[in-house]
C-alpha cells in the first residue's frame, strides 16, 4: 500500500482535507414524518488519501457525498475543506473554495453537456484561468489518456465510448487543479475490462496532482483494492472505519461481515493461477 | 458452493432441454447491417446450471432473447443457425407457434423487474393471468398463486401489492413466480441479480439455487459477473464481440483459460493489482473500449 492509513501513529504527518463532523441529515417525507439518511456521521479524508465509503443503495453514502461537495447542506454538524468551514460560509468564498473539490459522477453522459464539445466542455472549466488555451485543453486530456488529445478534442459526448466520456469528466475535474475528487460510483456503469483503466487513471492522477479521494461505492473488491482506508456505512450511520484489508479481511461489525461474505468471490483462484 | 467432478455426467446422455448451433443474428439499420451473434453454438441439458458471460456489446442478451423469439421484429433476424428446444426445431417459428414454447418449457426472468411487471396491477392477479395461460391443467388458480409466492419465499399478503410497493429484491421474486408459473423446465435468467444490492443478490441466488434442485429446473444464466458465475454455474460459455470464444466446465476454464479475453477478464474481475500496483487491464486486441 502506498497510501499511510491515517491510524493513530501516523495521524501527526497526515493533514486532514475534508472533515466531515457529526453530520446529520433529514429528508421529508411525503405524508409526514422524517427520514434520517445521514445519522451524526463523522469522517476525515487526509491530503492525499484514498479512502472508500461503501454500502447498500439506501445507506445515505451518496447523501453524504453531496453534503461534503456542498451541494446539499446538513440539518447538523459541519464540513471542513482544507481548514475552511464549508457550512455557512458566503456564496462567493464557497465558490472559490469548491473549485478544489471536484465531483466525478457515475453516469458521465449525464453530466457533460450533449450540445458542447470536449473542447468547449473543458474551456467551461477553465474559463477562471488566466491564458488558460488549447495548449491546456491537449495536455488535460492527454493526463486522463485521451491520446492524441487531437482526435478527442473536437468531438461532442455522443461519439465518444462510456469509458471515454468517463475519461473527459475527469478531464473537466481536474482542470480545476482540485485537492480532492468526491467520486459517487464511478465505475459501475463501467464493463470490468475499462474498470482497470480507469481505476489507473485515478491512482496516476493522484500520483501527479497529489488529489485525495473519496470513492463512494458499493463494490467490495474495488474499495479493497483501491482505497487504503475505508468507511461502511448502513442506514445513515458509519459502523466501522479502518484500513481497507483489515476491515474488509477481518470485519468487526455484523453488518460490514454479511457485507463481505455477500460478495461472489472468484474462490480460490489466485490471480497466479489464472494467469 | 457444489461443483461436481464431471459436470452433467448423468445428464450427458438426456438430449438437450435447449441447443443452438451456429447461430447467427444480423442487425438491420438504415444504412448498415451489424452482425450482433455469430456462429454460436450453446447447449443445455435437463437440470444444468450453464452461464453465458460476457461484457457490454458482447451479444449474450441478443442469444437470450433469439432463444425465446423475442428478438426485435425486422431490425433482427437469424441469418444463419438452428435454435432447438426440447427437440423441437424452433428457428422459423410464427409469433404464435413461439407463444406455445415461451413460459414453458423455457421462461425467463430480467434484470429488471419492473418493466416487466403491470404497474396498476396487483401482484396476485398478474401472477394469475401466468398460470392461467400458460398451466391449464391447474383447475384452483388462486391456490397455485399461494404456492408460487411461498415458493419464491413471499409473504402471502404480496397478492395484494402494486409492484411499486416492492423492494427490488422482492420485485424479483414477483418475476420468477410469474415464471415459475408456466412450470418451465429452463429458466433463462438475463442478469437477474445485476441491480441489486449484494445481500440481495445473495438472497436470490440462493433462492434460485434452491428452486432448481427442488423443481429439477436447468437455468441458463446471462451475465457479466464472474464471481457469481464461479458460484452459480457447472458449465460456462465465454461471449466476446459477437462470438463464443471459450466454453467448457466453470472450474476448468476458470482455473486455465486457454483465451487471452478469458484470463483478462478474470483477472481483472478480481480486481487484481500488480507487483507495481497497478490495475490489470484488458488491451489491445481483446480490449472492449472502442476508439
């Protein structure tokens, strides 16, 4: 593992990026009553970091995503990016702010605009960037793979394959120089042969630019691989938290464990052997 | 988990419950023609659990569908190949000869359920109406829909619930009792479990296991999740554009697959890291990413 899990002996090195403290969301719903998606959840991504939050569809992980990014406000508690307290701060401070913190989504052919062009689509996130051109346009995507960026650049989202529309809202992402990517899902529209490149991509990037992330998913096996920390969430809380091999080797709660052996696993085939 | 020494050996001798050979299905656009399934030859005998895998594209969901002439009318057709069921040379069947196979012997459920169930209908009644075409020896229906939810593991008071009212785990089960119904003797089960969640998804899996030893049902199963496949299936075809390219017992293909897509796409179902910490991934020329 690359990634210094941030345990108690190294918490005095790792810089925490997003804190996330006792948040706590309620939704409406129709007809009366309340619903607690998010339950006093709290949980710190370190600059740099990949940490995995999973759970089922109903767990509240993807609310809590969109309460980090801002882009839904908790009924308590509080989101810190990088030393700024996000909840209440003005409009514009948390526009400048936001910038730093990029979205990647699952369905990239929601997100990008079907009428712009990859080029017009990446300008759109550049347009805050003095003397920012076609030079940085070519290198974004030739950084997520898209080479040569010549034959991409001009083109609209519907000529382009999933996992390459998936490669240019990432593009978009990173043209804001972010610290950290909140990334809800990002492969599951993906077939396993492009999950590979993608998930490259994601650890290339955070080699180069030193980007955390915070990978919302409810797959087992990448989360382990991928992430070095990661967060199980159920019914709006967190039940446990820790080191990806050893909470997902060695499970503690009752749910993380029918979590685990939920999962159809390749028993017994090593990758050795299926080489 | 159970895998046998020699899958299917008793059933060797039974002739196939279901068998393509050399099929082929073109598809008809405007200006082109795509050849979505070629040469594919597929068999499943009584009570086997056989799988047909493959990613996006591959063209194991058009094999499903020709299988049970669900193909799209005049975009689709079979350019070349036999599909037998039971015996039964079913390739040029009418849209009502093919009604008199579907459901039984060969029903099939998909990946998902509410498209396929009546949104202003109560579950009961849709239930019903399956036996009621498909199983007319059955004289007391409402009994045999009692049967059917207790089968599939439904609490008796679903007859009354509109399918939105379901889980989709629940949804899903309404769908294999509509299937279950027509009393099949093969189930073709099109990603089944692939949006639900991993409990869930067990809990189905087990559920199917279960009903295909008590009915004695065969199950071919379509999908693009090998772990499930590992765990479900005696038997497994590998789909790649269009074509079969590997096919044999799940463990001994698995285990040593003879085609580089094979043991590309096994390693990277693992999720499988090398000594540089890298992803494994599928590329060059069995990379399914297109440019």
């Amino acid at each position: 593992m690359e990634n210094i899990p941030s345990t108690s002996a190294s918490a005095g090195a790792a810089q925490p990026i997003l804190v996330i403290d006792s948040v706590s969301k309620n939704f409406r719903i129709a007809g009366g009553g309340t619903f607690a998606a998010v339950k006093s959840v709290s949980l710190t991504v370190n600059a740099g970091e990949i940490v995995a939050l999973v759970g089922e569809s109903g767990s509240g992980k993807s609310t809590l995503g969109r309460i980090a990014l801002g882009l839904m406000q908790p009924d308590e508690g509080s989101v810190t990016f990088d030393g700024t307290r996000l909840t209440g701060l003005p409009a514009e401070a948390f526009r400048t702010l936001r910038t730093r913190m990029q979205p990647i989504f699952q369905d990239p052919t929601a997100s990008l605009n079907p009428r712009k062009t990859v080029r017009e689509l990446l300008m759109q996130a550049l347009w805050k960037q003095p003397g920012a051109g076609a030079a940085r346009c070519t290198q974004l995507l030739e950084d997520v793979g898209l080479r040569p960026a010549a034959r991409f650049i001009d083109r609209y989202p519907h000529e382009l394959s999933g996992g390459q529309r998936q490669r240019v809202s990432i593009a978009r992402s990173l043209a804001m120089e972010p610290r950290l990517i909140i990334a809800d899902e990002p492969l599951s529209g993906a077939d396993v042969s492009i999950r590979g490149q993608v998930l490259n991509l994601m650890l290339d990037i955070q080699k180069k630019h030193d980007v955390a992330y915070l990978m919302i998913t409810h797959d087992i096996s990448i989360a382990r691989a991928f992430a070095s920390r990661v967060a199980v969430m159920m019914k709006g809380e967190l039940v446990e938290v820790g080191p990806a091999e050893e909470v997902l080797s060695n499970p503690q709660h009752a749910y993380t464990k029918r979590l685990v052996a939920a999962v159809p696993l390749l028993g017994g085939l090593t990758p050795a052997s299926a080489a | 988990m159970t895998h046998t020494d020699n899958p299917g050996r008793e059933s060797q001798a039974a002739p196939p419950l279901l068998q393509t050979e050399g099929l082929r299905v073109d598809y008809r656009t405007r200006n082109s023609t795509v050849t979505a399934v070629q040469d594919v030859s597929i068999i499943v005998r009584p009570g086997e659990s056989v799988a047909l895998v493959g990613e996006s594209g591959s063209g194991k969901s058009t094999v499903a569908r020709a299988m049970l002439g669900l193909l799209p009318d005049r975009i689709a057709r079979i350019t070349s190949g036999r599909i037998h069921l039971n015996g039964r040379d079913v390739t040029d069947f009418t849209p009502t000869q093919w009604e008199s196979v579907r459901g039984h012997p060969v029903a099939m459920v998909f990946q998902d359920p509410l498209s396929y169930l009546n949104p202003v209908m109560r579950v009961g009644r849709q239930i019903a109406e399956s036996v009621k075409r498909h199983d007319k020896a059955t004289r007391d229906v409402p009994a045999r829909v009692a049967e059917l939810l207790e089968l599939v593991r439904l609490p008796a008071s679903t007859i009354r619930s509109y399918p939105h009212e379901l889980s989709g785990g629940m949804r899903q089960r309404v769908l294999l009792a509509i299937a279950l119904g027509c009393r099949p003797r093969l189930l073709i089960a099109d990603e089944p479990t692939t949006a639900l969640d991993v409990t869930t998804q067990a809990e189905i899996l087990a559920l199917l296991r279960d009903l295909r030893q008590r009915l004695g049902m065969a199950m071919l199963l379509i999908s693009h999740d090998l772990g499930v496949v590992w765990e479900e299936c005696e038997r497994v075809y590998v789909m790649f554009r269009s074509r079969i390219v590997e096919s044999g017992a799940t463990q001994e293909v698995f285990a040593r697959p003879t085609h580089p897509y094979t043991s590309g796409l096994i390693l990277a179902a693992q999720a499988a890291r090398d000594s540089n910490g890298r992803f494994v991934t599928i590329e060059g020329e069995y990379s399914t990413a297109q440019d």
